[in-house]
C-alpha cells in the first residue's frame, strides 16, 4: 500500500468522522431546541394558570366586596328616609335664615357618608388587590404540576410607576428585567399601564442539559468511540505498511546475504574441478577454507532466523542451569574479538560483579552477548573501542555495553526492539543484518526475567544494560 493510497483512505475517513460528528451535533442542537421550547411552553401554561387564578380570585373580592357595599347601602338609605322625613318636617318648621343653613349642612354629611361607602370608581390599584402570598403559592404548585424542578426568581413590574413593587429573589436582579418571562397580570382590566409579571430561571440552561443528559452522554460515547476506531484503523494501516517495508528489506537483505555466500562456494567449488587446481594441494585447501568459511556464514545467518521464529511458538521454554556470565562473555570475545582487531578496534573488560553465577540459559546467553558485542562493531566504523562492565546487585546481575560508534537517535530508541526493524542510514548499506538481533535480545531477557535499557546520543555511541536476575525467571513464574 502505497502513501498516496493511505493519505487518500485517512482524508475520506477523517471526511466521514467530521460528518458524522456535524450530524450528531445537529440532532443534539435539535434536541436541545425542541427541549426548550416544551420548557417555555411548560411555564407559559403555569403561569397563565396562575393569572387565571388570581384574576378569578379578584372578581371574586370585588363581586363579595360590591354585595357587602350594597347591604350598607341599603341600610344606610332607610335610615336616609327617615332623614330626609326629619329634613322636610324640619323645613316645614324653618323660621330664620339659621333654620336654612343647618338643614344644608344635614344634607352635605349625609352625600358624605354616601360617597364614603360606595367606592367603586376609585382607580385600580395593583397593591391593593395583589396578595404576594398567594401569587407565591400559586407559582410554587402550578411550575411543580408541569414537573419544572428549577429553582426560579420572579417580581411583579409596575410600568405606572415604573419599578419593581415586588421581588422575590435578589441575586439575578438584572436578568429577571432582561431575560425573564414577561406575562400581563389582570389582563381583563381596561388599563392605560398594565403590570407585568416577571420570572426568571438562572439555571434553565444547566436543567435542560441535565434533561438531555442521557442523548448528550450516548452521543459523546458514540463520537468517541468512532474517533478512536479511526485512530486504531489508521495505526494499523500504518503498522501494516511499516511491516510491508521491513519484510521487503528483510527478504532484501536476506538474498543479498545468503547470495553472496552461495555464489562464492559456486566459485570454489568451480575452481576444485579444475586439474590443475586439483595438483595444487595449498590451492586446493585455501579453496575447501572458503567454502568451510562461507558455509558456515550461511548456518549463521540460518540461526539468526530460527532463533527468531523460536520465541515466537507458545511452548518456548528455557533449558536453565547455572552459567557463569563471565565465562560467556569470554568465550563471545574469543570469537569475535579476531573482527574487532581487523577494525583496527579493541575490546576491554571491567569485571566488577563478584558473584558472575545466576540460573538460566547458556546457548540463548551466548546468543545475546554476541548480539550485542556483534551490534557495537557493526555500528562503530573506525577503531571500535568496546567496553564490557560487570556489577552486582542484591537480587540479579548488570552487564553493560559500551562503544563509540555512530549512536541512536531518542526517536529510533523507541523502536528497536521491533522485530524487523532496522536503525535508518540512508543510502548507505554497508551494516549488513535483519533487524532480528535485538528483538530476539529483548525477548530472551523477557524470558529471564530480566531488563535492557539503552543510552544513546547520535555520533557519541551507545551503551546498552542488561539486568539479569540470579533466578533467571519472571516474576509471573
């Protein structure tokens, strides 16, 4: 798969994701829509009722208030007549310009106390009629009947005077006059300024979301898991063809390496079947050398392979016994030291650890040393200088390697111990291998319970550390 094909496949993925989240989004923003107005439809139905109540419950006063005026009244005009009846016999017995004036001011304090009584062009007055109890009772029972459960502030606005003549609540003054419901009270009553009922819900948006809260929290569950399968599809496309490219250098490699020695022995064996080689007894042994020599790279490179594909069965296990870890790194030096010395290199042992001796597998030891010690000549062009530390610890042993070769970047660090892979040196293949070594190393001091770590800077050289423990097993063992 080639890298245009995967920035295609990631541009028309990310594409559908975004759509999908916009489309989520929209219905959500929907929801929350419709949801808001139920809500305000909700206390429009409330509060009407409330205004119905109080308005029905002013006729009530006024019709109880009228009938009780009326009773006076009635009372209060017989007793009339009998004034009036004493007025005119007065008038009747009037002598004097006195007589005149008293009658006169009889009939004003009776018109007085007429007037007094029958109040029903006196101007409305919202004061008056209001109970602020009652319209608190009544907004109380009527938002909990249409199953509002917000905390709610509300005051009743006279525009004749031009303020707030009741508030209950005083924390969100300026948005009860800005953002609150607004609803006529007494809307029958011919009123050249009407009041105004006011309410305001400072929570409403936090209500609403928490009425939402099962919508909003599956759809967030659905976006991320869709992100993150997004991101988990694109990993593997990109781990797929990472994998493609190290098999292809792998299999690369792998011919190149296995051709090399398979076309020399060709040629010497060619050569061996020459007569005249055949006379030469030192040509005809220098001859049977290369091919001893080149059949044995090819049973190298053969056990680099299988002792990858080893690791990899389910059955693998070690054949533990008690090694001493020096005597490995000796025998290592041995073989290898004779390919450091052509270098013009050298290799040099510090022998700190007292106790050399743990439990474990010596054939698997062995390899990863000589991985290792192989790893700090390969990478060190001129005039390897190797260094082999030993120390102990109270439950395991360190060993350390250390050489001044081109060195890891922080980048690569993280990655080579991935089978198959291989530190980048651009056009330049003149380190031969298959990116097996140091997976294979990891594997084996997983195996052993142990740890590697790796020190690096670029053109400073590296130092790997393995920690073995004396036990030589995991601790799920």
């Amino acid at each position: 798969m080639n890298k245009s094909l995967i920035t295609i496949i990631i541009i028309v993925v990310s594409f559908v994701l975004l759509s999908l989240t916009a489309v989520q989004l929209y219905w959500v923003r929907n929801a929350i829509t419709i949801e808001k107005a139920n809500f305000e439809n909700q206390v429009n139905t409330a509060v009407k009722v409330v205004i119905y109540k109080l308005e029905k419950l002013k006729t009530f006063n006024t019709i109880n208030r009228n009938y009780n005026s009326h009773n006076r009244i009635n009372s209060f005009l017989i007793s009339m007549d009998s004034i009036n009846n004493e007025l005119y016999n007065d008038m009747l017995t009037m002598q004097g310009p006195e007589d005149f004036e008293r009658i006169i001011q009889k009939s004003n304090l009776a018109q007085e106390v007429i007037n007094e009584m029958i109040d029903g062009n006196q101007p409305f007055d919202i004061e008056k009629y209001l109970d602020v109890d009652i319209l608190d009772s009544l907004l109380h029972q009527e938002i909990s009947n249409q199953d509002i459960k917000t905390k709610f502030e509300y005051g009743v606005y006279s525009t004749s005077k031009g303020k707030m003549i009741f508030e209950k609540g005083e924390k969100h003054k300026s948005e009860l006059m800005k953002e609150g419901f607004v609803f006529a009270l007494y809307p029958y009553e011919f009123l050249e300024h009407p009041d105004y009922l006011m309410i305001y819900f400072p929570y409403e948006i936090r209500y609403l979301l928490k009425q939402m809260a099962v919508i909003i929290f599956i759809s967030l569950i659905l976006i991320v898991i869709i992100l993150m399968l997004f991101i988990y599809v694109i990993k593997v496309i990109v781990w797929q063809k990472r994998l493609s490219e190290m098999k292809n250098d792998f299999i690369n490699n792998m011919t190149h390496e296995i051709k090399t020695p398979i076309s020399t022995i060709s040629l010497a064996c060619e050569a061996l079947s020459d007569r005249e080689i055949k006379k030469n007894q030192m040509l005809s042994d220098n001859y049977l050398k290369v091919i001893n020599d080149e059949n044995t790279r090819l049973g190298g490179i053969a056990d680099k392979i299988l002792q990858a594909a080893t690791i990899e069965k389910d059955d693998f296990k070690l054949k533990r016994e008690k090694v001493n870890i020096h005597e490995i790194i000796d025998s290592v030096i041995n073989n290898i030291g004779i390919q450091v010395e052509v270098n013009d290199g050298k290799i040099s042992c510090k022998y700190n650890a007292a106790k050399p001796v743990l439990n474990g597998d010596k054939m698997h030891l062995i390899s990863v040393i000589s991985n290792l010690l192989d790893n700090a000549n390969k990478y060190t062009p001129k005039r390897p200088l190797i260094k082999v530390v030993t120390d102990n610890y109270s439950d395991g042993l360190k060993i350390c390697i250390i050489d001044n070769g081109v060195g890891i970047s922080k980048e690569n660090q993280k990655k080579i111990f991935d089978k198959l892979y291989r530190v980048p040196t651009g056009n330049v293949h003149d380190v031969k291998g298959f990116g097996l070594g140091l997976s294979y190393v990891k594997a084996i001091i997983d195996q052993h319970g142990g740890k590697i770590t790796i020190d690096s800077e670029l053109k400073k050289g590296s130092k790997f550390c393995v920690f073995l423990p004396f036990s030589g097993k995991k601790v799920e063992e």
